[in-house]
C-alpha cells in the first residue's frame, strides 16, 4: 500500500499499484485476483481476472475475449483504497488507463 498524491498535492489517498505479466489467460480459465488488508480476514477486491481485465475492452472492437486476451499480454492496475476505522474498502479500480466502478458489486452478477 502506499501513498499517492493528487493533482494538486493537497489531498493524499491510500493506493495498491502492481504491474501484471502474464503468459497466456484463457477466457474461462479460473484465476482470481484477490487483495486482502493485513488486519481483515476477506478479501476487499476480489474478482475473476480474465472478466475482469475483459471490462476493459472496447465494445467497437468485435474480438472475442479470448482474441482481445492474446492481444494484451501487460496490465497496470492501480486500486484505490479507504482504510476507515481500519476496514478496507476499494474506491476505484484502473486498469490500463481504463476506470472501472466497482460499487460493491459482486462481478460474476455484473457479467
């Protein structure tokens, strides 16, 4: 977790930052990306991760997901995070330069 300032270096927010490599994600495969506050016992983000990094797909572009995975092969996700009261809750979620809301929302209902 660290530290990220905004624009204008007023305001700091609590941020996960991580860089994702991968070989090959297969659509349908299962593979979860989970992140968990040390002090909490369940996950505050946890989502499939090939629907998830298939959000970020334009709807223009007529690929198939498993097409629009081959094509990517690097992902930046940054999460932000509100540690209040000292439970964690996930504010926003960028992937690529691509904003998703999750809204407490349980992805496989969204999908």
């Amino acid at each position: 977790m660290q530290e990220v300032a905004s624009a204008n270096s007023t305001t700091t927010y609590s941020a996960v930052c991580a860089e994702l490599n991968t070989l090959r994600l297969i659509d349908g495969s299962k593979g979860t990306l989970s992140l968990r506050y040390t002090k909490e016992d369940t996950p505050f983000f946890n989502a499939d991760l090939t629907d998830f990094l298939c959000l970020t797909q334009m709807e223009s572009y007529k690929l198939t997901a498993q097409e629009y995975l081959d094509r990517q092969d690097e992902y930046v996700i940054l999460i932000y995070v509100d540690i209040t009261g000292g439970k964690a809750h996930c504010l926003e979620v960028i992937v690529n330069d691509w904003v998703i809301r999750m809204d407490d929302t349980d992805l496989d209902g969204e999908l």
